[in-house]
C-alpha cells in the first residue's frame, strides 16, 4: 500500500516546460551565434577569414589586434575612440536634456492646441531619418558646420526624437500629480517643479533614453559618412567601413577586431544600466 501510494505521489514529468526550455537555448544559440563567428574570426589569420567554413581558427592570429589598435589612416584607435565618445556623449546630454523638457510640457502643462501639437510630433516618427537628410545638409553646409561634430549633436538639443519624447512623456503621466501641487502651494514655478520633483522620479525613463541614444549614436554609420569628411574626425564606425581600403590587401582579420573593439563600450554600458533600462521600459508602457 505504501510502494502504491509513493508511485501516485510522484509528479508528472513536465515535458512541456522542457521543451521550452530546449526551445529556449537552441534561440539563444541562434542569436548568440553572429557574436561567437565575430569573436572567432577576428583571431583568425587573413587566408582562413574568406576561404575556411571552420568556426574555430587553426591557430589564434594576435597581430589582427595589434593592427586594429594601431588605427586606420594614421589615426590612433584611441583618437577613433574620443571621437566615438565625444559624439554619443552629446547626443545622450542633448536627449536627455530636450526630450525631458519637451515631455515635461506635453504631459503636465495646459496650453492651446497641446493635443494637436502632440498628435504631430507622434506623426513624425513615421518619417524616415532619409526624408529630412538633405534638408538638414543645406542648413548645415550654408552655417558652415559640416565636416564638424555640430550636425551630429546639435540637433540632440532640440527634441528632435519623438520617441523619446513619447517615452517620457508616459512615464510622466503616472506620477501622482498632488507632489506638484503641495509644490505650487510651497511657491514652486513649472521649472522648480520639473527639476526638483518630476525629474528626479523619471529616472528610469532618463536612463532607457540614455541607453538607446548612446547605442544607436555609436552605431550610426550613415549620417556622419555624411556629415565628417576628415580623417582626423572620424569615429570608429567610419573607421572600419575605410579599413580594408587603408592597405593593398583586405584585411579583414584586423577590421573584425577593430568591430569587437567598438562592441565593448556598448556592452559596458549596457551592463552598467541594464536593471534600469528593464524597470523604465516596464513603467514607461504600462503607466499613463
């Protein structure tokens, strides 16, 4: 009777839930697989990278890093570096800084055609980036500001990115408004308010436009090939599309270091400020 009731007592075996987790690791192989191939091939010698199917090299070709880091164009990797930093810097401060205040305005101010202006700036992240390139181009070449890092980050400054505006703009609705009227009762303005009450309780929100503005800043590619023309100017995305053309041969072995070299600054960063980005994406689209 107890060798009975043992055997009724054991739980089914879950099947399901491991299948998905089969599932589960065979996607994370898949998508995880570009990066290995990334990393492997950058340790692989010249007459491997095109020629061999092999994902592992025959022997680990460590000059590829010493070239990478000596740059293109008689331009360090660390100057290449700077100006990588420098652009998505700006970029993040401006974001931060303009799609805050543009929010801030949308969500707790009462002026005259408020809907309509929001309705607008909602339309435009339909608009393709390709659509107002030109536009901006003759703006900036009649200032005399291209072939500077102007183009790149001035317009950062003025809340051009309707996303983040949008992002914010959410996660500003759910705060309670009574700490903003206990504040205009203590004599605070719309500017005391925003900086002393709103901004700090929208922090994760600040942070997830941070992070996305820092990722595709470092990782745009078409708008300073536009914008930068000198060599001494050019960041590390531009640096690896004029890589191969530095030299006679194609060094791809080099160039694939040079990309796991830029991927880092992108990784740190997003180690550094994942738990934030997690909680203001979570709040910014479940609130307001």
């Amino acid at each position: 009777m107890t060798a009975i009731s043992t055997a009724t007592d054991r739980k089914p075996v879950a099947w399901g839930r491991i299948a998905l987790h089969v599932g589960c690791l065979v996607a994370l192989l898949v998508v995880l697989y570009p990066l290995v191939w990334l990393l492997t091939t950058s340790l692989k010698p010249a007459s491997e990278v095109i020629t061999s199917l092999n994902l592992l090299p025959s022997h680990l070709e460590w000059s590829n890093y010493k070239t990478a880091l000596d740059g293109v164009n008689d331009v360090s990797i660390w100057r290449l570096l700077s100006n990588s930093l420098l652009i998505a810097g700006g970029a993040v401060i401006g974001n931060v800084i303009s799609c805050s205040l543009a929010a801030y305005a949308f969500a707790r101010l009462r002026f005259r055609f408020r809907g309509p202006l929001f309705a607008f700036m909602i339309v435009t992240i339909m608009l393709p980036h390709h659509a107002i390139l030109i536009p901006q181009y003759i703006i900036f070449n009649q200032l005399g500001l291209v072939n500077t890092y102007w183009p790149l980050i001035l317009p950062k400054f003025l809340a051009t990115e309707a996303f983040f505006v949008f992002l914010i703009v959410q996660f500003m609705r759910g705060l309670p408004r009574e700490l903003e009227e206990a504040a205009r009762i203590d004599g605070c303005g719309p500017f005391r308010s925003f900086f002393l009450i709103v901004l700090p309780l929208t922090r994760p929100a600040l942070i997830t436009t941070a992070i996305f503005t820092f990722i595709w800043t470092w990782n745009d590619f078409f708008t300073q090939l536009i914008y930068l023309f000198d060599p001494d100017k050019f960041t590390l995305t531009l640096a690896l599309s004029s890589f191969v053309d530095s030299s006679s041969q194609s060094a791809f072995g080099p160039m694939f270091a040079m990309s796991v070299i830029a991927l880092l600054p992108i990784v740190l960063f997003f180690l550094a400020f994942q738990r934030f980005l997690v909680e203001g994406m979570a709040s910014s689209g479940l609130k307001g």
